[in-house]
C-alpha cells in the first residue's frame, strides 16, 4: 500500500502480470516515468512489479494501475493490510498457477505439434508434394528419416487427399493458436496498440505470417499456381514454434520460482500457532491471535512463534535462519528471542514484543523483497538494446527477405519466407531483461541464508567494485565491551582473593571497567562479599570496607593520592599502556595487592577476517574515536596498517569523503548507529546489527551476525554476482548477434547452413532458460 515518506510524495509496488521480455519490462516503465505525478519507477522483470515514487497531490495509485494497463499488461492495486510474508504467499500461488498453465498449454502443443508433424509428411516428401527442392534442414532430415517409415506404417495416411490434410493442419494450428498461443498475439496487438513491440510482437508475426501464407495457400491455390509456383504450407511449423516457445517459458517459468527459494524457505519458518498463557490457562492459538504483551511457552525442539524477551527459564537457540551460524546460542532471563529460531534444549517462558508486519522475520522478508524488486545500474545497457531491439530485428527481417528473394541465383518466395521467420523467431529479448535481476535475485536470497541482509542490486554492484574498506573499532573490530585480560598478584597474594574484593568494591560502582571485573569473578564463580563505607571518585576509583579491611581499586593517581606506591607493578603498567589496556591497581590497607588490566578485546574472527580482505586486494583502514596508543595496539593485533584515531561522528565523515577524493572506492563497516553519517557517505555502508534490530538506513548491507566474516562473505558474494551479471548480459547479447545472421543466412553461401524456424524456436526458448540456470549457480555461493 501506498506510505508516505514526504508531504506529498509516496510510494507504491504494484503487481504487474503479462511481461516476458526486457521489451515488456521497458514498455511499461517507459509509460510510467511519462505519467503526469510520477517522480520514479522501476519495473522489474522477475519479480513482475512496478515499484513507483509519485507526487499524492498530482496522481493515484488507480491512475497508475491504469497506465500500465494501458500499455497491455494486467496490473492490481496491493491488498490493503498484507504484511510482507502473505504478499510473497499470494505472489508465490501466482506464480505457480502460472507454471500449472504454461505447462499444461506446452504439453498439449507439443503433442499437437508431433501429430502436425505426421500429416505434413506426405505434403513434404510423399505423393502430394508440391515439388522442388526442400530448403530446411531439419524438413530434409525428416524426409530422409520419418517419411519412409511413416509410408510404411501408416500407408493410408498417404493415400489421403492433400487439400483435407491441408484443412486437418489447419484446424490443429487454429487451436493451439487461439488456445495454446493466444497471448502471443493479443499482447502483439496491445504493443502495437501503444506504439510499442516486445518479444509477443515477434512470434506473432513470425508464426503469423506463416500462418497466412499457408491459409492462402490452402484456401486459394489459384493465386499461386496462376504465377507458376506451387504453394507449401508451414502449419506444422506454426505449432511447433509455439510448442517450443511454451515450452521455454515453462522451464524459463520453473527455473524463475527457483530463484525465491531462500524467500520461500524464510517464510515456511514462521510457526502456525503459539501456546499462549491466558488467564493462567496455555492455549494453542494461530499466531496472529497473539498480542504484544502475552507470555508465550516454548518447549524444547519447538519454534519460536514470535519475537519477544524470555521471563523464565533458559535455553540454547539455533538461530541459523538469521544470523547464517550453525552454532546455537544460550538463551537466559531478558535475552531477546526471535520469531522462526528453533529453541533447542531447554524450556522457557517469553513475553511477545513485535508481531505481525513488525516481526523480525516479516522485516527480513520485506526487505528481501524489496531488494529483489530493485534495479542495478548495469541493467541500464540492457534497457537501451532492448528499446530498438524489436524494430530492428523486424528491419532485418525484412532485409532478409529482400536479399533472398533479390540476390540469390535460385530465388523463391518459399526460401525467403523461410529466412525472414526464422531471424523473428530465433531473436530473443528476454534473455536480456532476465540478464541481471535473476542474479540480483538469487544473491539477494542466497546473502538472506548466510545472515547478510542486501538492500538491492545497485549495493551489490557497487560493493563489487570496492577497493577500500573501513572499519569503526569498537563492537565492529573489537567485542564492543571491556573484559578484563589480565591479573597479577603480589607474591603470596592469591589471583582468587584479589579479585574477590576487587569485584566486592565494583560491585557498587556503573562504570564499565567495574562491570568488566564484576563479570570476570562471577564467571570465575567467585562469590563476592559484602562491602560497606562505599566511596567513588570520578575518573579516578572508588574504595570501601570489605571484610573489615579498606581496599581501594583505580588508576595509578588514585592510589599514590592515598600514599600506595605502584613501583612494584611499574613495568607492566608500561607493557599494559603500549598494548591499549587500561591498567586498574588493587590496594588493601595500603599495601598494593594486584594489577587488573581491562581492555575492548579482539573479536575471535577479525584477524583471519582482516588477512581474507587483503588477499581480495581492499585496502584496510581502522577508523576510531579512541586514543591513538589503544587504537594502534588493537590495529596491530588485528593485522591492519592504517589507523585514523582520536575522530569524532562528523570527522568520520571527512575521513571517508577524503578516501574518496581520493579516486578510492570505500565501504564503511559499524555498528549502524553512531557510525551513520559515515555509513551514509561511502559507496557502500555496511551495519552489523543484532537480531532484533535490522535497522542500518543508512547502510546498503545488514550484517545479521557480529563477526567481520560477514563482511568478507559480503564482499565475495557480490564479486560473484557482478561475474554472473556480466556472464549473463554477454551471452545473452552474444546469442542475438551471432544467431541472427545466421537465421538470415549469411553462412548459407560459404558452407550452405540455413537454420529452420523450428530450430530457431527451440534456441530463443533456451536462451532464457541458460540465462536463469547460470544466475541459480550463485545458489552455492559460500560463506567465504
């Protein structure tokens, strides 16, 4: 449904049915972008909509509806109230009625065309044979093959008169072309309506033509015979190009809905019921009765119906469907659960926060969706060939029919006919409107499955082209939070003491160093005793009695102002300062008793992931708002050579926009939060975010987990993508400007190869389906 993001400017995807070729796709947002009120449209091939920017106050979504029917296709507005989730359930019923209709169509076509095929025998090669040479091949072949057996199996079938087996062919083609191919030729005639010729125009006037000429050849022989040329008829020709093209958009059709099976795979994650607690009772209700608020009860091998925080219990989540990791992660009282994840062991308790259209699941999902209706930049070559693509085939056509019937020693009105069809049949658009939005769509779902979520083709294709990289330090390079990493004691003062009233003093303190040596004793399962007489100092330390005893816990000036001397631990307070640690020094009643170190520690994969990224050639750059001796020793553990400390959210932004300048193509990688400005800015932004907070406007990619392995795996699935972009757009080009010379004949003087339309028919159906099986390849993509 239309949303509005401005006074007056909103926007609006609309479902449009009835495009088969990069012509299609162009015709209609060709009539868009030219509609009064429209500010930006993009029509996708693949996804088979339009999603449109317009002024509110100048047009209606009614209006549009009714400009793109205008232009011969169908076109609805959206169900109000849908969330993203049930759009791709309906769209997904479409398409697979669609396949159920196209295969059933090819099917009776194709056994429509063999039986063509029988009762032409006699017309081409037995006594009825309208003489002369045979010009194609695949006729010849038959002649040679299938005419003596079908003589000797079905003699009557030659004894037949030749004017009713003219009429029975023409019966046959009538019905496959009113029923099977019908569509061709009314979408021929909307085009042509609008000014406008798409891939329909072709087969309908190849198989049109064809067709005429057999229907006066059949119901007025006279015509032809009174200027000494005995007439053929192509019936058979008629049926089995349009077998042949049914059956490549049936397969075309399959390949297509194999594209959405990561989008398919999401959405089966979502559970159709949840035990929710009402009135102390548990109830199995369908999901969408469940409310914000509700507690939720999950048992072990069940999935979590939505998304939520657990109240009571604990657990292990396999949450692969987001985050891309095998590994399940430990679920405790107030960690956030998400809706799809499967609860492993334990059993637990939950209260429901975000359902429906705001559930994680249905925010992946719309996003997705939104990525696979976008456009890349590179589609752009595809769009100007497309919009002459048609008209220019049909002028070479008509050259051909020229030349044929003009310049070649043996003329005949049969041998040009034959070459003129075959350059309109053999000519193939979609493959060109398929080139790229089948990769962006495969990537797209492909990167969903590996907890990469791509905002659409244009992020893949700039993140492709990447030679710099960017990383924030804190929570992207590091774990986001101090851990303390060292301890030592004086001699004959236990490791396990010291942090038992060190922690004790913490306790009472909200920095976060304290909270790093609270957790550190804790885990060690270290109880804490009891302190009294707290005090704090700020930026110094705090102090307090424990066990009767005043220990004090700070920096080195905290405790030489209480008269403690910290000579004892001199040389690893140097070593500590020259690794980007934060020393804390422990004092019990004026004796020092330990040194603590805590520090924003390495993230278990950045290192490996730091040496992945230079060896695909990007240029590594830590960047960070932190003190340049910190900076520098995490910059070293990590691997990286270029370090930019000591910079504020607005100075990231020149530092980026000075890579730039500097002829660089950059990613920045943060948090998505403080990191936005900067995020925005790059070429391409990419935010790690949590489960439940796949926000990252301003970032073109969302990485569901928090290990810089995403952003490598990022990087290497869209190198891979732009290659089969690439891949798709040559061959796709490649097939028309080798195969339409030769359907015009221009080998046929060197080495005597003509092609039939037959022939022709089964290439341009294959051409679409090679283009689609090689973007499905990206299916495979690893998790580099």
């Amino acid at each position: 449904m239309p949303a509005a993001t401005g006074k007056a400017e909103k926007h609006i995807t609309i479902p449009v049915s009835g495009m088969t070729c990069a012509a299609c796709q162009a015709n209609v947002q060709r009539a868009l972008e030219q509609a009064p009120g429209v500010r930006a449209a993009s029509v996708n091939l693949m996804t088979h909509q339009a999603t449109i920017s317009y002024d509110g106050a100048a047009t209606t979504p009614e209006t549009l509806v009714e400009t793109i029917r205008d232009t011969g296709f169908g076109a609805e507005l959206p169900v109000a109230g849908r969330t993203a989730i049930e759009e791709q359930e309906a769209q997904d019923r479409a398409q697979r009625e669609e396949f159920r209709e196209l295969r059933r169509k090819a099917v009776i076509s194709v056994l429509f065309g063999a039986a063509a095929m029988i009762l032409s025998m006699p017309l081409m090669g037995g006594p009825h044979h309208a003489g002369g040479a045979v010009t194609d091949p695949l006729l010849r072949w038959s002649m040679r093959v299938l005419d003596p057996a079908l003589a000797g199996a079905l003699p009557w079938l030659y004894a037949l008169d030749a004017t009713l087996l003219k009429y029975l062919l023409l019966a046959m083609t009538v019905v496959v072309m009113a029923w099977a191919g019908r569509h061709f030729y009314t979408r021929a005639w909307a085009a042509f309506r609008h000014h406008t010729a798409d891939m329909n125009t072709l087969v309908a006037v190849g198989t049109g033509a064809a067709f005429l000429y057999s229907l006066l050849a059949t119901i007025a022989p006279g015509l032809f015979l009174s200027r000494g040329v005995t007439p053929d008829v192509y019936y058979e020709a008629v049926v089995i190009i349009i077998a042949l093209v049914l059956v490549g958009n049936t397969l075309e059709n399959r390949a297509k809905g194999r594209t959405s099976a990561a989008l398919r795979k999401l959405i089966a994650l979502q559970p159709r019921t949840a035990r929710v607690v009402r009135e102390g009772v548990e109830l199995d209700l369908p999901v969408e009765e469940a409310r914000p608020g509700d507690i939720i009860v999950v048992r072990p091998g069940e999935r979590i119906p939505t998304d939520g925080r657990i109240i009571e219990g604990s657990s292990s989540v396999d949450e692969s469907m987001l985050t891309g990791e095998s590994i399940p992660v430990e679920k405790r009282v107030d960690d956030r659960v998400t809706g799809g994840s499967i609860n492993k062991t334990g059993g637990f308790r939950y209260r429901a926060t975000t359902l429906g259209a705001h559930s994680t699941l249905a925010r992946i999902v719309r996003l997705m969706r939104e990525a696979q209706g976008s456009r890349a930049p590179i589609q752009r070559l595809a769009d100007r060939i497309s919009g002459i693509f048609v008209p220019v085939v049909i002028s070479i056509s008509i050259a051909a029919f020229v030349a044929w019937f003009v310049l070649t020693p043996d003329a005949s009105p049969a041998r040009a006919f034959s070459a003129a069809v075959t350059v309109l049949i053999i000519a193939c658009p979609c493959a060109m409107g398929l080139a790229v939005p089948t990769a962006v769509m495969v990537a797209t779902g492909r990167g969903a499955e590996l907890g990469i979520l791509i905002k659409g083709g244009e992020t893949l294709e700039k993140v492709g082209r990447l030679d710099t990289i960017v990383l924030d330090k804190t929570g992207t390079v590091t774990e986001g939070r101090p851990q303390l990493t060292d301890l030592i004691t004086v001699p004959g003062v236990p490791e396990a003491e010291a942090l038992a009233l060190a922690a004790a003093v913490e306790n009472a303190s909200e920095h976060p160093l304290a909270e790093a040596v609270v957790a550190h004793a804790r885990a060690q399962s270290i109880a804490l005793p009891e302190a009294s007489q707290f005090s704090a100092t700020p930026g110094r330390g705090a102090q307090a009695r424990v066990r009767g005893r005043m220990v004090l816990v700070g920096n080195e000036p905290f405790l030489e102002a209480a008269g403690v001397s910290t000579e004892v631990f001199r040389e690893n307070l140097e070593w500590f300062a020259g690794e980007g640690k934060t020393p804390l020094l422990l004092a019990v009643d004026g004796h020092p008793w330990a040194l603590i170190a805590v520090a924003d520690t390495l993230k278990p994969g950045s290192r490996a992931a730091v040496a992945r990224l230079g060896g695909m050639g990007l240029h590594v750059v830590m960047l960070t708002g932190d003190k340049p001796a910190t900076a520098r020793a995490i910059a070293r553990h990590a691997g990286i050579q270029d370090v930019i400390a000591g910079v504020l959210p607005e100075g990231k932004v020149e530092e980026v926009r000075r890579l730039q300048q500097q002829g660089r193509m950059v990613a920045m990688v943060g948090d998505g939060i403080n990191d936005a400005p900067a995020l925005a800015q790059a070429d391409a932004g990419i935010a790690m975010a949590s489960g439940a907070d796949i926000a990252g406007e301003a970032a073109g990619i969302t990485l569901m987990r928090s290990d810089l392995g995403g952003v490598v795996a990022a990087i290497s699935l869209s190198r891979q993508t732009m290659r089969v972009m690439k891949q798709n757009l040559f061959w796709a080009l490649a097939y028309n400007v080798i195969g339409i010379p030769i359907a015009a004949g221009v080998l046929y003087p060197l080495w005597g190869i003509l092609l039939s339309p037959i022939l022709a028919s089964a290439a341009m159906a294959m051409s679409s389906v090679s283009v689609v099986s090689n973007s499905l390849r990206l299916r495979r993509a690893k998790a580099a």
